[in-house]
C-alpha cells in the first residue's frame, strides 16, 4: 500500500499534537529577543532609579537557560559591580532542599508521612493546643490538642506552629517565655489551617535523626553535589566570601546598607541558612521541572515531586501573615493568591491566575526567602523563574512590583 507523503506528514501532526496533550512531549520554550528586551528593560529601570541596588535573574526550562542576566552592585559602598555567580543569603528558600531530603527519606522507606514527629523528637508528645490569649498579659489558657503533629503537618505548614515575626500571638510569647516558637503550644489543631513556621526547621532535625549525618552532610551528598551546586553552602569559603551581596534593608522608607563581616556563615538548619547563586538554583528547579532527574541523574522520584508540588492542605487555604516586625517582613502573600492558594510539601501552589494570564499558571509552585529572593516553576508553560534582590522587609512594595514586572515579562513573551 502506497501512503502519499502528505499523508504522512499529516499523521505526524496528529502524532505529535496527540503527545503533547498527553504530556508525553514537553512543549519546546522559547524567549525571543523581545522578551529578553522587556526583562532588561525592567531590571535595569529598577536599579536606575534607586528602587533596588542590584539583582540577578534566571529563567530556564528543564533543559536550557532561556535568560540570565546581572544589573546593578552587589557592594555599593565598595561599588562592586553585581554578577550572575554573586551569592546571595537564600533564608527560608533552603527549606525547599529540606522538604526534597525529607521525601527522599519517604522513598528510601525510612519515614512516612504519617509518622507522628513524636517519633523522631519527643518533645513533640502530647502537645498543648491554645484555648485563649490575652494580649495584654501575653497569657494564655490550653488544652489537649486533637492529634499528633504529623510528619506531612511540618511539610504543609499546617502543624500549628508559627514564627514570631510573622504571628502576633506567638512574638509577645516567646518574649515572655524565653522559648523557641518550636517549643510553645501550638496555635490550633495540626491539620486545621495553614501558618507559616519554622516547621522546616524541625523536619531538618528529623532528616539528621534518620540519617545519622548533620543536615548539610545530607543534602551536599545527595542534592547539593549531584546537581553541581557548588557555590551553595551554609558556610561561605574565604575565597569566596568577596562574591557575597551586602544586604540593604528599606524598613525606614531609605535603603540602608550594611556591609558584610569578615566571614560568611549561618547555623546549619532546615528552615534557612543556605548561601547560594542564581545558575545554582535554577539547578535545583530544572530537576523539579524534570521530575526528579537533572542531566541523566535521577535525584527524587516523580512521584515525590508530585507530592510535593501538588495540593496537600485540602480545604485550608493559604492565609495572609502579619507583619508582627515591619523591618523583617510586610504582610505576606497579598492579593489574590491569599485565602485562594493552597500548599504542597514545600511549596505554595498557584490556585488560578485569571486576574492576570501573564502570571503563573494555575499549578505553579512557588517559594521565596526574607531577603527577597524568590523563585516560581510553572509546569504547564515548561518554566522556572529566579530573582534575587538582597533587601528587607519582605514583601517590601517597590521589590514586589519589579519581581511582578519580571515575571509578566516573561508571560508575556514565552513561546
């Protein structure tokens, strides 16, 4: 039987269309010069006017950099000029990296999700839940709290711990106790709503429990060298601590910088702590993108990834957190995504962004650190996004509103 070769291109067409609606073949992303010209456009106005010293930004699919550009400085007092491989403080975008380790741990069948933290951390037995508090006093009254904080509670943010900057119940109360905000009653019943904690931080503890090595040890091992990260450390090297922003903190309406010390290095800790770079980063979102392999290695199942990046809070949602200390934070998230968006294991998940089609996709995955570092994948356009700034409080305005021209630049212009 004869097939005419239009034919055949034609059952090509149907072939392929048929692939990538199935998901089988990623769609082919590009940025043309257009795009690249807008993003510039955006970053080098932000630090011609004074909004921002300087910033980094990436853009990737799984397999290639569509965009990676530096503007401004790193040091103004020094006047160094910001470049692509600057290091930046990540903060609470290191907790990504624990929630990956955590799961990993899943895998290999040394924890579950279920697993009470009890388990693993004793102090966390029969835990108090809040019954009343009286601001003025900083008292309160308790009760038994419903359930066990479980594993997958730390993971989702939803085991009833939160973190004094950004809850004004649990400020006044560390102030008056002296405890870690890990160590005081829980706010509500695991499970029952969502607020933002240092429940990565505890997990992190776990992941050295089961392993029997320090957190760093365990990711260096099977994230950090794996994925060729090899400007992220807790620790900055003294060769490398030159490279390192300083930081600016916009708290008084005027950005005031301060200058870096001699030496460069965090505890090591689940929730934060994590030096990095931009090309570094983007490693670790490329392989989320890729479900869990980066250039032929496999670092994480897909179904972990899955897991992860997917709703895991059911009908809680996503609410906005005080701003219990203005110079760290502003009230975080805002707008639409807030009481709409849900969360995964480590991640915020994008509910819908039908107020702007140029933002992320409904199902996109986000997390940021207090510095303003933030980072997005969105899995139905094929991409990732990192920016760095290097300024405080979080959530400042004028940051917020050149990562969100960044990133309808990027909507815009994606094909």
């Amino acid at each position: 039987m004869r097939i005419r070769s239009g034919t055949l291109v034609a059952l090509g067409i149907v072939v392929l269309a048929s692939l990538l609606f199935a998901g089988v073949l990623a769609p082919v992303q590009t940025l043309p010069a257009k795009g690249t010209s807008e993003i510039d456009a955006v970053l080098q106005r932000a630090v011609q006017e004074g909004t921002v010293p300087g910033v980094v930004a990436f853009v990737a699919t799984k397999d290639e950099i569509l965009y990676h550009k530096a503007f401004g400085l790193r040091d103004v007092r020094g006047q160094k000029a910001m470049k692509e491989d600057t290091i930046f403080r990540l903060a609470s975008m290191t907790k990504p990296l624990t929630s990956a380790a955590v799961m990993l741990l899943v895998e290999q069948g040394k924890l579950r999700l279920a697993d009470p933290v009890s388990k693993y951390i004793s102090s966390f037995a029969n835990r108090e839940t809040v019954e009343s508090f009286d601001a003025s006093s900083a008292t309160l009254t308790t009760r038994k709290a419903a359930g066990e904080v479980l594993i997958r509670h730390l993971l989702s943010h939803t085991s009833g711990l939160a973190y004094g900057f950004s809850n004004t119940l649990v400020g006044p109360l560390q102030q008056k106790t002296g405890k870690p905000a890990e160590e005081l009653p829980l706010l509500y019943d695991p499970g029952t709503k969502w607020t933002y904690s240092g429940s990565t931080k505890v997990l992190g503890q776990v992941v050295e429990k089961i392993s029997g090595v320090s957190l760093d040890q365990f990711l260096n091992e099977n994230f950090l060298k794996p994925l060729a990260m090899d400007d992220t450390s807790y620790s900055v090297p003294v060769s490398k601590t030159d490279r390192v922003v300083t930081t600016q903190n916009r708290g008084t309406g005027v950005l005031v910088e301060a200058p870096n010390p001699a030496s460069i290095s965090s505890p090591v800790a689940g929730d934060g702590g994590l030096n990095s770079t931009a090309p570094d980063y983007i490693k670790f979102l490329q392989m989320m993108l890729s479900d869990g392999k980066w250039q032929g290695k496999s670092i994480l199942s897909k179904a972990s990834i899955e897991s992860m990046t997917t709703n895991q809070i059911g009908s809680v949602v996503v609410e906005t957190q005080p701003a219990a200390l203005p110079n760290l934070t502003r009230p975080f998230p805002v707008g639409p995504s807030a009481g709409r968006d849900k969360f995964g294991f480590g991640f915020e998940i994008t509910a819908s962004n039908k107020e702007n089609p140029n933002l992320r996709s409904a199902g996109s995955y986000t997390w940021a650190g207090i510095y303003n570092t933030h980072f997005w994948v969105d899995p139905k356009r094929g991409i990732a996004g990192v920016i760095m700034f290097q300024v405080l409080p979080f959530y400042d305005d004028a940051t917020m509103k050149i990562y969100q021209e960044f990133e309808e630049a990027i909507g815009r212009n994606v094909r």
